[in-house]
C-alpha cells in the first residue's frame, strides 16, 4: 500500500507528468466551456444536423440517445463518464462512436504531423544557421524576405498556391488525396502510409505516398519554419558577442568550431520551445489544409462535423486535439531536458 | 624592445542607431617582465582595450585605426593565423565576469580539452586531460575531476573564476591579460584570488596587464599603471608615484573615492556622470568633470605631456605654454 | 511637498513626450516599417471610402451579371469577374471593411480587458488573482488557437459576430499573458517600491506607474496580432464558419473562389492578395514599433 503510494507520489513529482496532468485538467474546463456553449445557445443541434425536415419522433429519438433532454449538469457528467472508459458519445452524422470514427482517421493526421515537424527541422535548422553566419549577406537578406513571405500568407493561402503551381500548372505533384487509387491495396500495419508501403515492400506506393504528402506538408509548416530559421539566426548573433564565445576566441580555437559548436547549441536550446509550440499548433492549421487536399485526417473529420454542427464529433476531436498538443508539449520539454543541462540538473536536483 | 606596444587605436562600437565612439588614441607599452595596472572607472573602456588587443571584439565593435604591435609586429595586418597563434600559446585572458565567460551548456571538461588541444597542439592528445588536472591544481581547484565533470554552473563563482584563470594559463606563455578578476566575487575570495594571479604570474615568469577596482592590490601587484578615463589614457606612472603623487586631476580623485570603490559601485565618489560615447566631449574627455577645466580644455585635446622619467599626463595644466592651474 | 510633485509629474510628462517624439523619429527612420505605415493608411483609406472609389459599388453584395463571369484581369476588372460577374477589385475593397472591423473590435475588447486583468495578476503575483486569472487562461490554451475559435464558432451559428466572440476568446489569454510576464517583471522595480511606501493607491499604481512603462510591448504585441486576428478571422470564414455569402469577406471570397481553382485561378489572387497585404502591413508595423522600443 505505501509502496503504491510511494510510487505515484514519484510520478507526480515528475515535472512532465505533473505539467500533463494540469494541461489535462484545463483541456477538460475547456470541454465543458465548449459543453454549455453548444446546449445552451439556442438553436436545436439536432435539427442543425439532421436537417429541417426530420420528423418529430426521430429527433426525439436521438434527443433520447444523446441525453439532451436531460439537465446539463446530467449530460456533462454522462459525457464524461463515457470519457474515462475511452467513449466520445454518438456522432450524429456517421452513426458510430466518435472514438471509433477518429480511431480511423488520426493516422493520416499524425503522419501529415510528423512530416510536417521532420520539413521544419531540416529546413529551419540549415537556414537559420547559414544566415546568422554572415548577417547582411545574400544568403542573409534572402532569408530574411522568405521569412515575411512566410508570415504574411496563410496556411491555407500556401496550401491554394502550391496546388495551382505544382500540382495544376506543373503536373508534378498531386493536388488532393492521401494515395493513388491503383496503391490503394496496401496493407495497413501501423495507419501511416509511408510505413505501411514500405513495410509491404512496395516502393512505387512508398514514392507515391511521398508525393501526396509533400504539398500539405509544405503548406502546414513552410511559414512556422522560416520564422524558426530567423529566432535561430537572432540567437547565434546574440551568441556570437556573448564573452562565453570570445573567451573561446580568445584561445585561439578555429571559428568553425566556435559557430557549430558552442555558438549552435545554446541557440537552437532557445529556439526548441518554439519550435515545439509551433509544430502543436499545425494540429490547429490541418483543419484547413486538411479540407483543402482533401486529405482523410481527424481534422477534416473535424471540420465536417463542425460545419454539420455534430456536437460530440467537435468536442471529441477538441479533446483529442488537446491530448495531441499535451502530448507534443510534453515531448518539446523532454527534448529540452535532454539537452539543456541547466534544466535537467536543476530539476534532478530538486526531487 | 617592447613585448606589446599599443599606439593610437582608436575603437567604436556600433548599434542600430548610433556609433559610440570608446578608444580614444590609446597607447600602451609592456615590456618582458613588465606588470602593468589598468585602472579607471566603470565603462572607461578598460576592457574594449583588453579585447582590441586580441581582437576578440563582438561583431558590433570595430578597431578603426592604431597599431598592435606583439613583439613588433602589428597584429592589426598580419595573417589571421598568426594572430591566432599568438591567441593559443602566447597571450591568455582572464574575462571579468566568471559567470559569463564557460560556456553554459558544456562541461568544464568539454571546454578546457578544446582549449588545450589548440594550445597544446604538440601534445598527445591522452596528455591534455593530465595537462588539464594539473592547470587546476595550479589555481588550488585540487578536486579536478568534480570540476571537469561539471557544468558551469554546478560551480560557484570563486571556483569558476579558478577555472577562467586556469584556461588563461594554457594560452598565456607570454603575457596575461587580467581582466577585474575579482568583480563578482565575495570579498574574502577576492584577494585569494589576486595573490594567486600574483603567485603564478612570477612563478611562470609572465608579462600582465591587470584591470582591477582593488586599488590596494594594483599597488602591490605592478609596476606601473595606466589611468584611463573615458576610452583614453590620462596618465602613466610607477606605480608608487601614482598613488603618493598624482597628476591628473582624474587620477586624485580616483583615489581619494577609492576606499568606498571596495564597497559600492565605481564611479560615486567622483562627481558627475561618465560621458556619452555617443556624442564625446570635445577637446579633453575629462572637461565637463574636471574643477580645473578652462577654455583650452574645451577646444583642444591634451597631448600626452613627458613630466618626468616615464611619467606621463594628458592634461593641459602640465603643457607648455598653456599654463593653467 | 505637493508642488515638488508635480514638478516631477510635469518633468516625467516631459519625459514621456520627449520619448515618444524620439520614439517616431525612429520609427520613422526604419524604411519597412514606413511602408507598412503607408500599405495600412492606404487599405485603411481605401476600406473608408469604398463606396467612392470602386469602380462598381453595387457589386459588393449580390448582384449577378452572367455575361461578365469568369473575366480574366483586364482594364475594366483589374482583378478580374467572379462567377456570378461581379468585380472581385471592389469586392476585395469592400472585404478590407470586414477585417479592419474584425481587428478594430477585437483589439477594443481584448486590449483594455487583458491588460487590466494581466496588470492585476501580475501584481497580485502568487496570490488567488493570480491563480484565477491564469488558471482561466490556461484553458483557452489548452488546444491550438485556430481549433478553439473554430470550435466556438462552430457550436454557436455561423457569423460575423460569432467570428468575433470566438477571436476574442481565443485571443485575451496570449496577450493578458504578455502583460502579465511584463507586469511581473516590472513590479519590483524601485519606482513601484517607492510609491508603495508613498501610501500611492494601487490602481495609481497599476495605471499611472507600471502601465505607462509598458505601452511599447503594447502596441508591439497589438500590432503583430493584428496580422493573427486577420488570419484566424479568415480562416474561420474561409471554412463556412464566419461571415456567409454574399458578404464581401476575404476569406469568405476566398472559399467561394477556390472552388474554380485551376480554370478561374485569378480570382483567388484578389482576396489572397487583400489578406497578404493586411498581413504584411501589421507585421512590418510591429517590427517597426520593436526595433524603437527594443533600447539602443
Ligand atoms: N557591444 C557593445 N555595444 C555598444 N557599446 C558597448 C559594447 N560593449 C561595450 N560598450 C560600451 O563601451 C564602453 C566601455 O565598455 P568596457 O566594457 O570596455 O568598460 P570597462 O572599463 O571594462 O568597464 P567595467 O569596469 O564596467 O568593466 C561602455 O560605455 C559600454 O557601454
Ligand atoms: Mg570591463
């Protein structure tokens, strides 16, 4: 007994688990924030779903199913009852349990995810490093005209863009979807398509797989990285006059050395939380680049369901989404912990 | 001939906005043996000197004219591999502030192996760890493996102030530049600290140039000082003449403030604020602060005026012909 | 003793102004910044006047004019017709309205309401306002900013108003945040010692002493998420949950238009254009009033 005790008390010491643990307790405010909001405006959500024209008794049926004759504080509570055993309630639009449907679709979500945070890596890294090494330069200005474009258009704007180049005018790239129908067959093992192609073996689907992603991805995480590239640029040159860098100077040791080594470190240290955050919010711009590459992911469910205003559908895929961000949040400070000494030392410290 | 002999450098800094213009025409000489004090108040420019030496200025800084000469030759058009030679085995710098000089998210050890393997680039490579130990038990660190597994800031400020003069160590053969090695420090680790300077420096028979507030100690520690005041030198002098006798109105009244210097900020017992290098007063530097000012003052730069056998002053109350006083 | 006040008052008055012209000078003297000024009095001017200096007024709402659908740009469309005919240059104009009125309304909302709240629980630093105020804001931030607006807009019906309520909500917290982590920072400077041992009131304190040091980050933080409030505020209509058709909204537009895509794709390019435009006026303005506010 005390043993147990013991032992979670250890786990809550620990500072991710304990951020989680309190990200998670707001995600649920926010739940219930979005609860009330939906029951109590007026306007019937099931009618909105379902459309004008559904007969009485039918809707008294799904009011039923749903609870939504039921005071609030009842659908709250069975609402999250159903939480804890991993339920989300009915979708009125597909029939079956939110769970199941986002079951289906998140694999497309984290694949365009994970692709999305591996372009911002090798693209903000390189750039960030090449124009903070000779601020001013070409190379430099360059950077530094991208990363106004990257700001000013939109997600979606990219996304509109880079179909009309590359997919439409160039015939390089697929417009829309996840696959080509004729690689449809490939088994699924893990829900992500370029796993899956290559564990079956099949490089033509792998490649083609490839090229479908790259016009979502480019448009999710283009903007986020060259901003990254310039936060890592500003900290090698704040680096580079810290005396910590002269002092190496100092002693003779080859510039290469100085830049790559003790000038890179500290930097991309400082711009690890941002990139972190950045890549959590991509969840958020999936929506709509979902929608527009049509692509079959949790977002674009999502979206549908907002748009047909199906209540657990869009308080299920919030919560998810939530989950996602806390999980991506959670990794950004191991990541830190990782290679921040200050942090892990001072946190072994206080346990 | 001289060891290090600096002559009219002149150094700005620039920002977005504005220029400050710091190094006023400084010159300075060090000769083998020689122990040399640089004293002056706080953002007079004593360590813009120190760096335009090694030429180790953060990207904003600019040595706009003047000469380094390092044993006659001028660093300022040499090849940059010579000037880093005389970086790693020659001149070695003990930085100011020991919690800004180890990089933060290296360990010790990471840090010195880097240094010594460019220092002593005609050692093995197992010998670095060794040399490194023995560098720190130099400076009475004798737990060296604790110290070379830490991160910086495992450390407190006395023992990285140790490790900063330790790294100064492996590249100085020749001469030490000691930057206020005692600023940040607790009082009673303070002199510790400069008598090991003092210690080392003759038991490795070095040249140095020392920056420090602890005027009590620049008495002991050198031969000579150089006062500067706002990015020029206003005068020279051995050492006990400076402080028994000095000519510079500045000089005087650094000292007479200087028992409260130990204590409190630099610069508050002397009346008036250190200029604007922005916008530097005209003629001499010193003119807006100085009792004895007279119209001369504000027009004219004091040349550096011979008083006596290696005195000099920058101060037309000492000129020929001005007269003054 | 009181008139040795307000001596200092009028001196710190002075101060401030003297600032505040340096301040311009300098902003002045940053050339990107300048024609983020000029692109801004420009949209701002041409939104303002819409009626006047668009070529077809009338074509803003519904209007249909099948005969001069789908035109290319041209010298009388220099943005070219849309499907039902109607000029998207004037429509693209009318749309500045909508954003400027999305950015003007929220920043009214958000930037009085979270800077008292931010000021307050920076202040009150470890004690219950605090933990309220940032406990409240930590469930606005529990999902990524665009999911949770599209989440309320979704549950709500799907309009302009709507739109605004769920930026609003979606924003206060980042920037009550911003003054907060100012506020914390500022409170134990010795000017705020000095007046609390002067007996000063607190909200002379909050509003005359501390705020009055902080109306650079301010209008730095305003100004950069202005270019948010459009994104967000586009891309909200762009999916259906905002402003409806026929309402000349950018983003609205812009989801109408992209169904034509890569036969009709000029008329995309008007409110894309129009977005990007805005976008780039805030951010070159924001980085502006940073590079004056930011010291030597
Ligand atoms: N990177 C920089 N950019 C602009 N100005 C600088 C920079 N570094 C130093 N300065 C200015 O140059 C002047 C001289 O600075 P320096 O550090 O050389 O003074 P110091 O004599 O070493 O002072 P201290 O006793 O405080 O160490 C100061 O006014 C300082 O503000
Ligand atoms: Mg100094």
């Amino acid at each position: 007994m005390g043993k147990t005790k013991a032992f979670f008390k250890s786990i809550y010491k620990n500072v991710f688990v304990r951020r989680a643990l309190r990200s998670l307790l707001s995600l649920l405010g926010l739940s219930l924030l979005i609860f009330i909001l939906a029951r109590v405006l007026p306007g019937d959500p099931i009618k909105t779903a379902l459309g004008p024209d559904i007969p009485e008794e039918v809707v008294e049926r799904y009011r039923e199913m749903l609870n939504l004759n039921k005071p609030l504080y009842l659908q709250y509570f069975y609402w999250l009852m159903d939480v804890f055993q991993l339920k989300l309630g009915r979708s009125l639009v597909t029939i079956r349990d939110v769970s199941a449907d986002i079951t289906d679709f998140f694999p497309a979500t984290l694949e365009l995810l994970l692709a999305s945070a591996v372009f911002r890596i090798i693209v903000a890294f390189p750039l960030g490093v090449l124009s903070g090494r000779k601020p001013g330069a070409t190379m430099d200005n360059a950077i530094r005209v991208l990363a106004y474009v990257g700001i000013c258009i939109p997600t979606f704007g990219w996304a509109i863009i880079l179909q009309l180049v590359f997919a439409y005018w160039l015939n390089w790239l697929p417009a829309i979807g996840r696959i080509s129908e004729e690689f449809m067959g490939i088994p699924k093992v893990t829900g992500l398509m370029t796993i899956d192609s290559l564990i079956s073996g099949n490089v033509p689907a792998f490649i083609d797989v490839l090229k479908h992603l790259l016009i979502p991805t480019v448009a999710l995480s283009i903007g986020g990285a060259v901003q990254e590239a310039r936060i890592l640029r500003a900290g090698m040159i704040e680096n580079i006059s810290r005396d910590y860098v002269l002092n190496m100077k100092s002693h003779g040791i080859p510039e290469r050395i100085i830049y790559f080594k003790y000038v890179l470190k500290p930097s991309i240290i400082a711009v690890v939380p941002t990139m972190g955050l950045d890549v959590a919010s991509t969840v958020g711009n999936a929506f709509l680049v979902e929608s527009i590459c049509n692509w079959p992911g949790m977002s674009r469910y999502g979206m549908m369901a907002m748009l047909r205003k199906d209540l657990n559908a869009i308080v299920g895929v919030v919560l998810v989404i939530g989950i996602v961000y806390i999980v991506i949040n959670t990794i950004t400070d191991i990541i830190l912990y990782a290679i921040d000494p200050r942090i892990r030392l001072k946190e072994r410290g206080e346990s | 001939m001289n060891l290090l002999e600096v002559r009219n450098l002149r150094v700005n800094y620039r920002s977005y906005w504005y220029t400050y213009h710091v190094l006023n025409d400084v010159s300075l000489q060090v000769s083998q043996g020689d122990k040399v004090g640089l004293i002056g108040e706080s953002g007079s420019g004593k360590t813009t000197l120190l760096k335009s030496i090694l030429q180790i200025l953060p990207p904003q800084g600019r040595i706009v004219s003047g000469e380094v000469l390092w044993k006659g030759t001028d660093l300022l058009k040499v090849s940059k591999d010579y000037v880093t030679n005389v970086r790693r085995k020659e001149v070695g710098m003990i930085f100011q502030d020991p919690l800004g000089a180890l990089n933060p998210v290296f360990k010790v050890k990471e840090q010195f192996l880097d240094i010594l393997r460019h220092s002593h680039s005609d050692h093995d490579k197992s010998d670095h760890l060794s040399l490194a130990e023995e560098l720190l038990r130099s400076v009475m660190l004798p737990d060296t493996a604790r110290v070379l597994e830490s991160y910086p800031f495992q450390l407190s400020g006395g023992m990285r102030q140790r490790v900063i003069i330790a790294m100064a160590l492996a590249s100085a053969r020749d001469l030490l530049l000691a930057d206020e090695p005692t600023t940040n420090l607790d009082v009673t680790i303070q002199d510790q600290i400069l008598r090991l300077i003092g210690e080392l420096v003759v038991k490795r028979g070095l040249s140095m140039i020392l920056v420090s507030h602890a005027l009590g100690m620049v008495a002991k520690m050198t031969h000579r000082v150089y006062v500067m005041y706002a990015g020029s030198i206003v005068e020279e002098a051995p050492t006990l003449k400076l402080f028994s006798e000095p000519l510079h109105p500045y000089t005087s009244m650094l000292i007479e403030s200087a028992p409260r210097l130990a204590s409190t900020r630099l610069g508050e017992g002397i009346k008036g604020n250190p200029p604007d290098y922005r916008y530097p007063p005209s003629g001499c530097r010193f003119h807006p602060r100085c009792p004895y000012a007279t119209g001369i003052c504000k027009e004219v730069r004091p040349p550096n005026v011979e008083v006596s056998k290696h005195r000099y002053v920058a101060c037309h109350m000492y000129s020929e012909g001005a007269g003054g006083g | 003793m009181s008139s040795d006040y307000s001596a200092v008052a009028r001196k710190e008055r002075e101060v401030r102004l003297e600032n505040l012209k340096r301040a311009w000078f300098r902003f002045s003297r940053n050339k990107l910044a300048v024609a983020g000024l000029v692109i801004f009095v420009t949209i701002v001017t041409m939104a303002s006047l819409a009626e006047y200096i668009t070529p077809y007024p009338s074509h803003a709402g519904l209007y249909i004019n099948f005969k001069e659908k789908y035109q290319p740009p041209n010298p009388n469309h220099i943005l070219g017709t849309d499907m039902y005919g109607r000029d998207v240059f004037t429509r693209v104009v009318f749309g500045f309205r909508y954003a400027l009125m999305m950015v003007g309304v929220v920043l009214g909302i958000v930037v009085p309401v979270g800077t008292v709240l931010g000021l307050l629980a920076g202040y009150y630093k470890g004690t219950l306002i605090d933990h309220v105020i940032n406990g409240a804001s930590e469930v606005f931030v529990a999902v990524p900013p665009l999911v949770l607006a599209l989440a309320i807009c979704s549950v709500l019906e799907p309009n302009v108003l709507n739109a605004l309520l769920a930026i609003t909500l979606m924003w206060w917290p980042w920037y009550t945040r911003m003054i907060y982590s100012v506020t914390s920072s500022l409170r134990n400077e010795p000017y705020v010692w000095a007046a609390k041992a002067l007996g000063m009131r607190t909200t002379t304190i909050l509003f005359k002493e501390l705020l009055p040091n902080m109306l650079g980050p301010i209008l730095t933080k305003a100004t950069l998420d202005a270019s948010w409030v459009i994104i967000i505020g586009a891309s909200i209509s762009f999916v259906g949950l905002g402003a409806q058709p026929p309402t000349p909204d950018l983003g609205t537009m812009l989801s109408e238009y992209c169904r034509y895509l890569p036969a009709y794709w000029w008329m995309t390019l008007g409110p894309l254009l129009g977005i990007v435009a805005l976008v780039l006026s805030f951010n070159l303005m924001g980085d502006g009033f940073r590079d004056v506010f930011a010291g030597e």
